[in-house]
C-alpha cells in the first residue's frame, strides 16, 4: 500500500517532466534546448522522488490530507532553510547542515552534474523516510 501511494504520485510526477520532453523539438531557441537538457530532467526527477518520498511519511502520520499537506510542507521547509542556518553557524555544524540542505544537493543536479554524496543523500533520506512512513503505519495498525 505504501509502495503503491509513493509510485503512483511519483509516475504521476515523472509525466509531467517527460512532458517537459515534447518542448524541446518543438522550439528551435537556445533556451529551451538549455531547459529541456536531459540530464537535468534526470536531477529533478531525483529530486521529486525525494520530495514525495517525504510526503508519503507526512500522509502516513495523519488521516487528514490537509494536516498531512501541512506537515508534508513543514518538513521540506525545514530541509530546505537548514541550508541558510549554516551560514550564521561554527564550522563544524556548518557542514553537518548544508549536508542536510537540499539546495545544497539539488545545485549539481541543477547543472546536471551527477555527484556520488547527492545520489547518496537522496538514497538515505529515501529509505529514513519510507522506513518510518512504514513503521507509523504499523503503530497506527497495532493501536486499532
């Protein structure tokens, strides 16, 4: 079942990128062929993936789709200002928060530039997010 949430959103997600496919050849400006460049569409694709896993939890906590839509945009507000907070921090947590920026790891994939520690980072954080996704759906289901 919550496999099944996570791809439909994210197939879903996935067509509209691919749409994005169809401007290409159909304008001959530079701009649309920069926009349109596969291996950005590739990033940001990876980065919806990552988005939507953390919806999925957000939706596992609650019943209400409003309250999920609400915790869903709290978390990925979180993630994405803790990348502003390292500029004001010592060193040392500077660089444990703009690991967990994601404007930190969505530049590369902006430029389409695949790097192993933004592929990795999406991988964790997808599997911390389904891991727990799963796990509240087991207490909901053992609390009746």
């Amino acid at each position: 079942m919550l496999l099944a949430k996570f791809l439909a959103a994210f197939a879903l997600y996935v067509l509209m990128i691919a749409l994005t496919l169809l401007y290409r050849p159909s304008s001959g400006t530079r701009a649309a062929r920069v926009g349109a460049d596969p291996h950005r569409l590739r990033g940001l694709a990876a980065h919806g993936r990552n988005l939507h896993r953390r919806g999925v939890f957000a939706s596992s906590l609650t019943e209400n789709q409003i309250v999920a839509a609400l915790v869903s945009f709290l978390i990925l507000l979180m993630f994405w200002v803790v990348g502003w907070s390292a500029d004001f921090a010592d060193p040392a947590l500077a660089r444990v928060l703009q690991h967990l920026s994601l404007t930190e790891h969505n530049e590369s994939f902006a430029k389409g530039v695949f790097e192993t520690k933004d592929v990795i980072f999406y991988v964790n954080f997808t599997l911390v997010a389904l891991f727990l996704a799963l796990r509240s759906l087991e207490a909901r289901r053992w609390k009746g």
